[in-house]
C-alpha cells in the first residue's frame, strides 16, 4: 500500500489560484525509466489515467503545459492526443522554459503549477505558485513542494494532483459528474 499524499497546508489555496499547471514528463508523466532499443528506438509508457486528469484539467479551464529537458517524439505524440498546444521539450535551463510559459500563456507564476520529480526540476518547483511532486523523488525535492503524491510517476501521480487541482478550485464533482450521464 502507498504512503498517503503529502500536502502543505497552503496547498489548497495555491491551487486554486492556478490557471496554468505545467508538467515534467520523465519520472512524473512516465517512470522515468528509459527503453531503447538497440536500433534507436525510444519506448515510454504513459499511464491511461494520467492522460484522463490532464484533459479534466484542460476541460476545467486551466491551461496545461510540458516541459522537458529530453526530446522525443513520443512526448509529441502524447501531447497531442491530449490537446495540450503547449509543449517545450530539450530545454536545458528549466527556469527559462517556465519563464517563456508564463508569457506564451499570460499569467504570472502565483498562477502557475508544475509538477517535477528531480533536482533540474527544483528552480521551477520554487518559483511557481503551487509545486508538486512524486512520491519517490529526492527528498531535497520532497522538501520544497507543496503536495508529494502517494503514486509513483507514471503511475497516476499526474492524476492525483489534477484531481487536487479541481477539488481545490471545486471542479472535481462537475468533471466527475459529466461522465454520470
């Protein structure tokens, strides 16, 4: 059994100011274990439900994003089954991709989430409005975000914090209830 979430007792009320949540993809969106084969070729397994949070994110209003230091087709791909338009990959210097998110998207980092499992990720984490991460990220990462989730990356992490994300700003029980009819 999984350890239950960790969440800051501001954690709520920093979600319910986001209108922008912005997501790592190695480690958060997947394991962040690497599959290459020996011809080339990248595997990366994205989890069902993940996928199903993003777009009860994006259907609520809020805009979603990407950013990752890797690049990949795959991660494309993904993104654009899910409609997110939003997608920076092989960023090396994070902070500047969120710097760049927050102009392309018009709001200001108090209104900004993002969710990150390692430290390339901490100059994001601590400088956006609402930061979360993976279970099984470094604790120095652990330390500085405002929800730890009880899932692994790439095990429905990314979900449990969207639907954090919606309770938090009282869209949980709509996005549930369209799927009642």
């Amino acid at each position: 059994m999984s350890a239950p979430a960790v969440v800051a007792g501001d954690a709520a009320a920093r979600a319910r100011a986001l209108r922008l949540m912005i997501f790592d993809v190695d480690g958060v969106l997947t394991d962040g274990r690497l599959y290459m084969g020996e011809s080339g070729e990248e595997l990366k397994a994205f989890h069902v439900r993940d996928g199903l949070g993003l777009q009860l994110l994006r259907d609520a209003g809020l805009e979603v994003a990407l950013l990752t230091s890797r690049r990949s087709d795959l991660v494309a791909r993904r993104a654009a089954e899910l409609g997110i338009r939003q997608v920076r990959q092989g960023v090396a210097d994070k902070r500047s991709g969120f710097r760049e998110l927050l102009a392309t998207c018009k709001v200001d980092a108090a209104a900004a989430g993002y969710m990150g499992d390692d430290l390339v990720d901490l100059s994001v984490l601590t400088a956006c409005g609402f930061a979360a991460s993976v279970a099984e990220a470094p604790q120095a990462v652990r330390d500085r975000v405002h929800y730890v989730s009880r899932l692994a990356g790439g095990q429905g992490a990314v979900r449990e914090v969207c639907e954090f994300v919606l309770q938090a700003q009282g869209a949980l029980e709509a996005a549930v209830g369209k799927f009642l009819k």
